[in-house]
C-alpha cells in the first residue's frame, strides 16, 4: 500500500513516516503541496495523509487534485474542533485524525479506507488456491499464510488485479519503490525470484516477459 503522506512539520513527518513503514505501508513523505502535486503527478498512490496547514496553503486544496487520481484521503488536522473536521469532510475528505495522533490507530484507519465499497481494488484478491487480502496485508496459498515481506506482498497485489495480463514493470517499480529510496533492476529481479519460490508449491508461475513486465500463470495439471 503506497501512502503519500504531506506534513511540514519535520519531526512528525519523519516519525510517521518511519512509523507507517514498519508497519508494512511504502510511505513517500513530503513537506509542502508543491511537493505532493509533483508525487500525484509520478507516482500511483492507495491513500494520502495531509495535514491542513502548510508553508504553501491549505491541505484542503489537494483534495480535488486527490479525488481526480482516484486516491483516498485522511485530512490531519491539529485542532479537533468540529468545525475543522466539518470543512475537512465537506472538502471531500474521506476520513480525518486529530494530531497527535497514533500509528496504530492511523494503520488500521487507513485499512478501513482502503476497505470501503467504491474504492478501486476488491479488498480481497483470489485466483486458484491463492488468496490476498488487501485489508489484512496477507496472503494465503490454500490454507497456508504466505510469508512475503513488502514488496513481495505488493508484487503480488499487482500481479493477481491485472491477471492474466501482463503487470508492466515501470507500474511495478512505481508501486513497490517509494521516490527517495533507490532502486536497482537486480533488486526487482531477486524480489520476483523470491516470490516465485514462495508461489510454486502452488504450481504458480511468473512468466518473465522481457522488457515488459511480468504476468502470473496458473498451467492447468497434466491429465
Ligand atoms: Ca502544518
């Protein structure tokens, strides 16, 4: 899941930041809505986190921006009156957290919404004998839990939303790298590798389509 998250206030953004990414979310972090345009303008995002008052304006005026890209919003806001959350929701807000606020809490908020009917993606994925629950950040083949890490886990997001077409890598690199943290072609590849060890139990394949991007088959068993 890939968060855009906008707060200035440097020690909150970093803290939340590192916070929601042990708690498996990828987090692109920035201090201004200059910045966000920028992000929303490269990068896919499933929710944003944005605070409303920042050096160049108002939060609230990326909600539009937001909404047009299909991409949730929780609006934070510092003072929990009920006329800021009114604005908030009336702006088009679809959720809001007073700050300070805590992690978990946000976590499993953010769950929630990403859970909600008219959102993009069903929230559970199934195809054969594996399923992926979009909420729960877990995935099963039959009965067994997959242990997948992050990227693996969002990999395999991708994989079973477009079946059986191909996930083009540049999609991929978008959904499972954030825009400060590096990446490298090997990384990917050993990333595939392992979540293809991880599936073929299953008789899962990662069909490598060179150049393109990759596409997961289920062959049917020999009679
Ligand atoms: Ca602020």
């Amino acid at each position: 899941m890939h968060i855009l998250l906008v707060e200035d206030e440097t020690d909150l953004r970093v803290l939340a930041a590192n916070g929601l990414r042990r708690r498996g979310f990828a987090v692109d972090a920035v201090a201004t809505l200059a910045a966000a345009h920028d992000c929303l303008g490269v990068a896919r995002f499933d929710v944003a986190i944005v605070d409303r008052r920042l050096p160049d304006g108002e939060g609230l005026t990326l909600l539009p921006m937001l909404a047009r890209h299909g991409v949730p919003a929780l609006v934070a806001t510092a003072y929990g009156e009920l006329d800021d959350r009114i604005a908030g929701l009336d702006a088009g807000a679809d959720d809001y957290l007073v700050k300070p606020y805590d992690l978990d809490e946000v976590s499993a908020r953010l769950r929630a919404l990403l859970r909600r009917p008219g959102q993009r993606q069903p929230p559970v994925l199934t195809h054969g004998t594996l399923r992926l629950d979009t909420g729960a950040q877990q995935a099963w083949l039959g009965p067994e839990p997959l242990d997948l890490g992050r990227r693996e886990f969002a990999l395999l997001r991708l994989l079973l939303e477009v079946m059986p077409a191909v996930v083009i890598r540049d999609v991929v690199q978008d959904r499972l790298y954030t825009l400060d943290e590096a990446f490298s072609p090997n990384a990917l590849e050993a990333i595939v590798s392992r979540l293809r060890r991880r599936l073929a139990p299953g008789g899962y394949l990662i069909e490598n389509r060179r150049g393109i991007g990759w596409r997961l088959v289920l062959p049917a068993p020999p009679s």
